[in-house]
C-alpha cells in the first residue's frame, strides 16, 4: 500500500494531532490550488488525476497518497512541500543555491 501524506499509517486510531495535521495539510493544498494561475481541471489533468480527485484530498475524504507530491511540486510549484519540510524542521533550497554554497574540490 502506497504511504500517504497527513495520515499516519503506523497507528490504529486517530488522535487530535494526527487529525488537525492532516486538517493543515487539506488546507494547504486547498490554498495553494487556489493560488494556482491554472484551473483545477488543469492542475488535475497534468498530475494524471480526476478533478474530483484534488477535492477528496482537500476535503477530509481522503490523504494524499505521498508520491503524489512530486507531480504536484511540477505542476504548482514548490508550496507544498517547502510547507511540509518546515513542519519538519527543514528548509528547502534549490538545487543551484545549494551548488553555489558548496565548497569545490580539485
């Protein structure tokens, strides 16, 4: 079974931080679909999903399955996950920042 993201897969029963986390994330990419300067037809289209698809992972219906983020971080930008490392603890940076900042060996 593939993982998903907001719902964690190793526990039987849901708690209050497991619920509002996944609350957060549904509302995240709810808004970063919003902000999208594409239709969610489109958004939906390019990630090889139905429409109503994008609304049952914004809804509360049902988690994101996880590799499903790397299509929507091509089609919508980075939003998502930057959102999801920081709740983490990570920032991301791109790959040629990250080049510049490293040191360059003979």
């Amino acid at each position: 079974m593939a993982e998903s993201i907001g719902l964690n897969t190793n526990q039987g029963g849901k708690d209050s931080c497991e619920s509002s986390d996944r609350r957060d994330l549904e509302d995240r990419l709810h808004k970063l679909l919003e902000d999208a300067p594409f239709k969610w037809e489109c958004i939906a289209h390019e990630i090889g999903v139905d429409v109503s698809l994008l609304s049952h992972w914004t809804s509360g219906r049902g988690p994101m399955p996880a590799y499903r983020l790397i299509k929507i971080t091509e089609t919508i930008g980075p939003g998502l996950l930057r959102w999801i490392a920081q709740r983490c603890g990570y920032d991301l940076i791109r790959n040629e920042e990250a080049a510049q900042d490293r040191p360059r060996t003979a």
